[in-house]
C-alpha cells in the first residue's frame, strides 16, 4: 500500500534543566517550558514519514512550512502525499 494521506500533530515535553535555554520554548497552551516534537504520519497505517524537534514555542503551523517542502523532497517513492 502507498500513503495517499498524511498527518502532522505536535507533542510538547518538559525540559530538562540540562537543556540549553536556547533550544526551550514556552508552550503557552499546556504551560510547559521545554521542546516540541512534530510528526507527520501516514493517515491509513499510522506510519512515522517525518519528524521535527523545536522549541516547545514554535507551532504546528509553523512546522509545517518545514516540513512538507521536505516531505514532498524526500518522499520521491510516494508522491501522491499531500497531492490535492
């Protein structure tokens, strides 16, 4: 089967205080200080396509613009994602 359809969601987790204070961000809604981890998976399998670590500020939105352009790159095999 060939992935036709993608999500992407956001999980933001707790920094450690080892983190460096530049890599944080202060994810407003769920008040945590910390990092943001983007995925985009496959719709139908639930198959990881991509993921993008920021800081815990930087929204699905704006994720986004990062990764689909690099989804469409290297996802040559399957180019019916995101298609439409």
């Amino acid at each position: 089967m060939e992935p036709t359809a993608a999500i992407i969601d956001s999980q933001s987790v707790k920094g450690a205080a080892s983190v460096p204070a530049a890599s944080r961000g202060f994810d407003g809604g769920k008040k945590i200080n910390g990092r943001r981890r983007h995925v985009i998976t496959d719709s139908l399998l639930g198959l990881l396509l991509m993921v993008l670590v920021t800081a815990g500020n930087i929204t699905d939105r704006q994720a986004a613009r990062v990764l689909l352009p690099q989804l469409h790159t290297v996802q040559e095999d399957h180019p019916r994602v995101g298609a439409g």
